[in-house]
C-alpha cells in the first residue's frame, strides 16, 4: 500500500492554551505514542486534509522538523461535535515487518438481489472490520460483494475475501450486512396491525354496549327491590 508521508513539529508546550493556539494558526496538535515514547508534535490542516481524503486505513510515516522518520497509525480523531472540526489526533508507533492489528473500512459492491427482484433493504450491520497483518500488506478497504444477497439472506465475516497475509479478527459468524424485508411489507404489516386494534376497539364497545343496557334492564328490578327492602326499614 502507498504510505503517505506527513511533516510534523516538535511542540513543547502541551495545555489546552498552546492548543488553542496551535488551532488558530492552522495547525492541529497530534500526539505519537511507541515503545518508550510519548513525543508532542503539530501537522497542518491541509496535510491532515490529503490524509483525510485518502480512503481506508490511515497508516502514514511521521517525518519530524527534529529526529528520524516513523511508521505509525492513526488511532483516535478528536472532533469538535458542533463543528466537526479536527482537534486533535493520536498516532501510534507501527514497526515494520511486525503485525498490526487495526480496523479497515467495508465498501459494498455491486446490488443485492433481494433489494433489485424483490424490493428489500440492505441492512449494513459493520462499515468496518479488525485485521491483523504487517504493515506492508495492510490493504486500504476490504470489498464485500452484495450481488447474490437474497431476501433474508446475511453475509458474515467468513464471506469477506481471502487476503495473503491479513487475518480477520472476530468470530466468523459475525454478521456485516443482510437483505431484510420491503419497506412496503413492514406498511402493510403496520396498517395490518392499525385495523387489528380497530377491530378491538369496536369490539369493546359493543360489548360495553351491552353490559350498559344489562345494567338497566336488571337495575329496574333491583330497584324495585331496594324500594321495598327500604320500605322494611323504616
């Protein structure tokens, strides 16, 4: 895979003040953790935006204002929930030629049977998935292939294609994506369901209906009765 290569600088100042700062002046702080090291650094947005922009995994080699050049991997991205934008980031240390583990985006191709014949709904369970491999053969995104999904029909991690050298992580099992029933199905279950408690609510009143006109019928005699047991009493 290409690995894009992204000019840092040392920061020594850390509080969220500097940050501030930092942000203003168009840069983003970053922070790079590795074996032993915990170094600070800053990268300019439109750096980061050429990262942003490149699909997949984000594995990109660090090259420092001071020091050499390191393998890493974008591990969190802070965002402002408001704005969205880019805070701050956090790179770990990759070595070349050890394994990584790490997640890699989902892309669905092609148009699922189901959904073209018999009007069904995609149900996109994962958009990405964890791998473990060596950096070199860290692939950008992983495609997942819908075009034979019947309706009711899932497709699980055992589905994904075989890559040389990457190992899927989780239980095979899992499922990605499945082809559920039609939007029109679930309307007519829902009007369905409506007429059911119509049917209900009609039903309840007839035969309130006519426990009222019971009541009546058998108040008349028990009023009868009352006037009569009330006549006793007195």
């Amino acid at each position: 895979m290409n690995i894009l290569k992204i000019e840092v600088r040392k920061r020594g100042n850390v509080g969220r003040s500097h940050c501030r700062r930092l942000r203003k002046s168009g840069r983003i702080p970053v922070v790079f953790y590795g074996k032993g090291r915990n170094e600070s650094y800053s990268l300019a947005e439109p750096d980061f935006r050429s990262m942003d922009k490149t699909s997949g995994a984000s594995l990109v080699e660090l090259e420092p204002d001071e020091g050499e050049a390191s393998l890493a991997l974008v591990k969190e991205v802070q965002r402002d929930p408001c704005t969205d934008a880019v805070l701050h980031i956090d790179f770990i240390e990759v070595t070349r030629g050890q394994e990584l583990q790490t997640k890699v985006p989902l892309v669905i191709i092609g148009e699922a049977e189901g959904v073209k014949v018999d009007g069904g709904i995609l149900d996109v369970m994962a958009r990405e998935v964890e791998v473990r491999c060596r950096p070199s053969l860290l692939p950008s995104d992983i495609e997942i292939d819908v075009s034979e999904l019947t309706l009711g029909d899932s497709l699980h991690i055992s589905a994904l294609p075989k890559i040389e050298g990457v190992t899927y992580i989780g239980d095979a099992e899992l499922t990605l994506v499945s082809c559920v029933g039609t939007a029109s199905g679930r309307a007519e279950a829902d009007e369905f369901e409506d007429e059911e408690t119509d049917e209900e609510g009609e039903t309840e009143g007839e035969e309130g209906e006519e426990g009222e006109e019971g009541e009546e019928d058998s108040g008349g005699d028990s009023g009868g009765d009352a006037s009569y047991d009330s006549g006793k009493q007195e």
